[in-house]
C-alpha cells in the first residue's frame, strides 16, 4: 500500500468572494519510506499541497490518505520550512524540545531524546545559543531535530535548503539522504532547483502552472546517490527534467 495517496484533489482560495483555484485534479503517490520531490512553476499550488498534507488546510475535496488515515488524524506528519519556524527568544536547546513538552512527555524522557538527537545531528556544541546566532545551515540543522525528536514518519519540506549557499546546501542535501538512509522515513520535498530534485526525488513530480496539476512523474533512480552529482547519467536528467519545465504551461 502507498504510504501516501492523492486521488482528485481540488483546492480553492476565496478572497473578496472571488474564487481562485489553486489545485485541480492532483493525483499523486508515493510508498513507505520513499522520497519525492515536487517542482514546478512559482505560484502553482506546491505550498498548498503541502498545507493540505500537514492538515493546516482542510477545505479541500477529493481524497487524501496518510497511511490510510486523513491528515488531520495524522500525528506523525513533521513540516519543515523555508525560514525554519524557530522561536527567537528560546535556546536551540529548548527550540528542540518544545514539542516534546506540547505533546506531554515526562521531563526525564525530554532530556534523553533531545540529547539524542542533538548527538545525533552534530549540535550538541551548540544548545545554549538562539536561532540568530546560527548560521543558516546550522538552523536548519536545528528546525530538522525538532521535527525529527517527535519521529515522524512523513517530512514534509518547503523548499527547506533555498537560503543557503551552494555548498551549504549541498551538504544539507547529503545530509538529508544520510538520515534517510538510516530513519527509512517518508520525505516530501518541494524544491525550485533542477539538481536537487535530480539528487533527492526517487519520484519527482511535475506541476503545471496555476491551478497546479500533476503533469508528469518521473521515476529516478539516481536519488540518493552520493556519487552521481558529477555523472553523465545525472547531467542528462538534469537536463530532461529542465525539458519538462521549460514546457510547462
Ligand atoms: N490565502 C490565499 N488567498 C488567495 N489566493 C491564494 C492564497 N494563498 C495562495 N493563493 C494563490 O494560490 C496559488 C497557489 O499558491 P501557492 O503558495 O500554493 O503556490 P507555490 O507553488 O507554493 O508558489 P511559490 O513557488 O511561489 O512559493 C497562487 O496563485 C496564489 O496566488
């Protein structure tokens, strides 16, 4: 069975009683333990996808399934974003483990999985600093431990690497496929860079501008590989992906 499943989602947005469509007729899979890149022209409808599989957007019709269940009776949904989400006034320490403590673990239990994942992640250096005192990959580093304290089995990420710099976020990205590797999560990414689509997507998926479709799926099988960045293979499907958009309407 799919771990996800998308059959005929449509959502609109209304705004001064005027009704924008912003997804029509998505239809989308993706397994257990799986990754999947979604790409597509600005202003398509990726974020509204993402909203509707966190369970922030529940105006939406068709089905949607986690796991079987719909997102908003799913609790091992975590969601990245682009500017991280930390709270400036907490410690990355207590960034980390505030959703520990939302979700009513005892203090004991806290402090073992957030040391956990701070050893885990290479953070433990810093865990008596704030989020402006971080550089944007550290930050990063940090919003990823706070999703993955909770271990979810679904990591969404908007466009979660778009603010570094080029070798920052190429080690964010091996970064990423190493905790794959080794949690077996789900991961959905959306992302607006060709290579790394090529680099993370076992799946990637096309949209066609707004209202946003599924035009095309690509199965990839060079995701994850360390090694293929610099291989002829990539560079081609690099280039047929860049095909792909360049003829997206
Ligand atoms: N709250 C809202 N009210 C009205 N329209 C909205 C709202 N949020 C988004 N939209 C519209 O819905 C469409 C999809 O927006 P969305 O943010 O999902 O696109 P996106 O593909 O994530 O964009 P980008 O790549 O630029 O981040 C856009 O046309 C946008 O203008």
């Amino acid at each position: 069975m799919d771990y996800l499943s998308i059959k005929s989602l449509y959502v609109e947005y209304v705004h001064n009683k005027q009704i924008t469509p912003a997804l029509k007729d998505v239809c989308l899979s993706l397994p257990f333990g799986c990754t999947g890149v979604i790409i597509g022209p600005s202003g398509c409808g990726k974020s509204t996808l993402l909203n509707v599989l966190a369970g922030l957007n529940q105006s939406y019709q068709g089905t949607v399934l986690i796991n079987g269940k719909p997102p908003r009776d799913s609790d091992r949904t975590a969601l990245i974003l682009q500017d991280y989400g930390l709270l400036p006034w907490k410690t990355v320490w207590d960034n980390v483990r505030l959703g520990l403590k939302i979700k009513g673990f005892s203090k004991p239990e806290i402090d073992l999985k957030t040391e956990k994942i701070f050893h885990r992640l290479g953070l433990l250096h810093l865990r008596k600093r704030y989020p402006a005192q971080l550089s944007g990959g550290q930050r990063q580093r940090v919003a990823i431990a706070r999703s993955l304290v909770l271990e979810p089995e679904l990591l969404l990420m908007d466009e979660p690497f778009s603010s570094l710099d080029a070798l920052t976020r190429e080690e964010m990205q091996d970064f990423l496929i190493e905790l794959w590797q080794e949690t077996k999560l789900t991961i959905l990414i959306i992302t607006h860079n060709i290579e790394e689509a090529v680099f993370l997507g076992q799946k990637i998926f096309i949209m066609s501008a707004c209202p946003g479709t599924i035009i095309q799926e690509l199965p990839n099988p060079l995701a994850g590989e360390y090694t293929a960045r610099g291989k002829v293979e990539f560079l081609e499907m690099s280039g047929s992906l860049r095909s792909c958009l360049r003829g997206v309407k």
